[in-house]
C-alpha cells in the first residue's frame, strides 16, 4: 500500500512523524507533500528527517516555500522542490491520502 500525506498546517507534526514511522514499519511506502503553511515543516529536523526512511518520498510547493520566504538553502537535500504537480501525482498514485 502506498499512503499519501498532505501537509498544509504544522500543527500535527508529531503524528506526521508517528504515522510515517509505523507505515514504514509495515511495509507500506509513503509520500509527503508540503504546502502552504506546511512548508514550514520543511524546517524541523524529524519531519525532515523522514525522507531518509526507505519507501519515503518528500516533496513540497516551490510557490508556497518562496511566498513564506523558505531559502532554499532550508531546503535539505532530497525534498523534492516542485509545484502542485507534485501533489497531483501523489493523489494519482496513493491508494490513501491523509490531509494535515
């Protein structure tokens, strides 16, 4: 199974980062998309830290970063830096999408 999370609030980071690690330990692969105020999760080290997991793919929207003044320098290695096409392939190719 293949669950999609979209973050657009970082308020729920902790459950992001409980969810992303049980999915991972059942096998199941899992893809991140930041935008809006979720963006800003691009920043914290654990949510960050996620894409490293196996079966984890981490992107985020360049016009959300950019209007909230995210340097790409913030941006680590690995997050994919994209738009909302991003966003469109992870509801296309997730069997479920939790919205944050």
């Amino acid at each position: 199974m293949k669950i999609g999370i979209l973050i657009t609030q970082t308020a729920q980071a902790n459950k992001i980062i409980e969810l992303t690690k049980a999915a991972v330990t059942r096998k199941h692969a899992v893809s991140i998309f930041m935008t809006d105020d979720g963006v800003y999760l691009v920043t914290n080290n654990e949510v960050a830290g996620l894409r490293k997991l196996e079966g984890v793919d981490m992107s985020l929207c360049d016009y959300s970063a950019n209007g909230r003044h995210i340097a790409d320098s913030l941006i680590p290695e690995g997050v994919i830096k994209g738009t909302q096409y991003q966003n469109s392939l992870m509801h296309s190719e997730c069997d479920k999408i939790l919205v944050f």
